[in-house]
C-alpha cells in the first residue's frame, strides 16, 4: 500500500489498524473515520499503554473502548 497518507487512510476504512500515540500508548481497532488534520475514528479498539512509573519493568495496561477518537497531534504511526 502507498500513495498519499490521506489516500492510505482512505484504503484503511473499514479495516484494522495500529495507532501509537506520543505517550507509547498503542490502540488497535477498525478505522471508521478520519479528517484531513488525521483525527482518527476507532471502533471496537483495545488500548494498551505502558506504564510510566515502571518502564524497565514493562508492565502494561490493556482495555477496551467501543468508540475512539485520537486527535491528529497525538499520533506518532498508522499502521494498517
């Protein structure tokens, strides 16, 4: 998959991604939505962070959300 990012997005609707955030935290979910700032729409997505007071020990968070939305400024990844 390439071309444009808007594009990639665009080809993603509907599928599952992987979204990692500025702060390490990471959701997996099914693309429902984006706008051109690359707000992204998530349903039926685990969020799974790592804790920041431990990080060498890797301890890690998990829950689920049936609706998610990331603002644009906080992505760092999309991986389809």
């Amino acid at each position: 998959m390439s071309g444009r990012p808007l594009d990639v997005l665009e080809a993603a609707l509907g599928d599952r991604v992987r979204v990692h955030l500025k702060t390490g935290t990471e959701y997996v979910g099914e693309l429902a939505g984006y706008d051109q700032h690359m707000n992204l729409v998530l349903e039926e997505a685990e969020r799974t962070a790592t804790s920041e007071t431990t990080p060498a020990n890797g301890d890690e968070e998990t829950s689920s959300q049936d609706t998610t939305i990331i603002r644009g400024d906080n992505v760092v990844s999309i991986n389809p």
